[in-house]
C-alpha cells in the first residue's frame, strides 16, 4: 500500500465548499496524510526539516489547491522555495523523491472551455501548470495529469461538487492500493471523470485496454 501525502493550501478554506469537502473526505482515508499548510504556517514560517521528512515517508505527494492567478497560492509557492532545495530535490546528491508520484488536485473558478487558445485564458490548464510538472520532472517524479474542478464557484451548489469528490476518492485510493493504470493515465491531458484508468477493470473508462484521449 502507497502513502499518500496530501498538501492542502487555500488561503480561505472556510469560503471554499469544494475544497473542504476534498479534504474532508481525503482525511477519512486510512494511507493518507493531510496537511492544511495555512492553518499549520499562519506566518509562512515553514519547518524545512520537518516537511522534508513527510516528503520521505510518503510516495505520492498531493498538491490541493484552487488556482490564483494561473498558479499556486502563495504559501505553496513559498514552501516549494524552501523545501524543495538544492541537494534534497535536485542537484548534487539531491533527488531525494526520486521515484515518487506526483499529483495536482487544483479547482478553478473559469470553464473549461476558457482554458484553451482561443478561451478567456489563452492557454489549456495543463499548460498553466507546466512549472509544477517541470518541478516534478527535476525533482525526478513522475507527474500525473491534473485533476481539475473547472467553474468551481459555480459547482458548490450541483451534483458536481459531490461527482468531482467522488472522482478525488477514487484516484487516492487506486493510488493507495496501485491499481491506478499508471501509463494510459499519463497518457491523459487532465485526470477526469470517468476516464480514471484502472488495473483490475475498465472502471470509469468503457474501454478494454485503450487510451482515452480525451481530457
């Protein structure tokens, strides 16, 4: 079984429905660890020591955060600075989370459609998180594509919030128990409902074995 550590940055989680039921439901689940960096760093005085400790104990490592300004809210900016230094995740002696998997569960207030050449944002959400897949691959894990809640201000009051929830589970715990089919999922442009691609079975993708190109 996988350890799944789940870092969960919002700077207002009280104000986000979709959020909190991510973490409310991700902290239910046996493997996984929760850390809610804005309420453990108020002050963004961030324990290096002790956060690259959790990242050694766990092999999937969770970011969970809404998106601000086509990136991360500023404490996970901040500790991405100071953590993930040189000789530790990269350089030298360093890539010390070699191996381990790497996730992005972000939520944003635009459509989907919005996030794409000619949308409102210009450029796809896969590209907009590009610094964190580059991250990842210098930091030598292996980056799974996002799983994003896209209009999320607009779901907290539909069945949306609760499928996306649903989605989220079913990714941590295929990640927990390695029945995540790791190839044909990085094979994806987003990690989407239903197209989570599994081992055992063709769960949540009807199709035997084949990529879903979608995403």
């Amino acid at each position: 079984m996988k350890r799944i550590l789940i870092l969960t940055a919002h700077p207002n989680p009280s104000h986000s429905h979709v959020n909190s039921m991510m973490s409310s439901m991700a902290a239910g689940l046996s493997g996984v660890t929760l850390v809610d960096l804005y309420a453990l760093y108020p002050r963004f005085k961030i324990d290096i020591d002790a956060e690259q400790q959790r990242l050694l104990e766990h092999d999937v490592i969770v970011f969970q955060f809404p998106v601000h300004w086509y990136s991360t809210p500023a404490l996970l900016k901040e500790w991405q600075d100071l953590v993930l230094e040189h000789g530790f995740a990269y350089g030298g002696d360093g890539c010390r989370l070699g191996g381990k998997l790497f996730l992005v569960a972000a939520s944003a207030g635009a459509a989907e459609h919005d996030y794409a050449k000619d949308g409102l944002n210009h450029f796809p959400m896969r590209t907009l998180l590009s610094p964190l897949e580059q991250t990842a691959q210098l930091c030598r894990m292996r980056y799974l594509p996002p799983l994003v809640l896209f209009s999320s201000l607009q779901a907290s009051s539909t069945e949306r919030v609760t499928e996306h929830v649903a989605c989220y589970r079913q990714v941590l715990e295929a990640l927990r128990d390695e029945r995540l089919d790791i190839p044909r999922a990085m094979a994806q442009e987003l990690m989407d409902h239903p197209a989570v691609p599994m081992l055992d079975d063709s769960i949540g993708n009807g199709h035997d074995g084949q990529v879903d190109s979608h995403g």
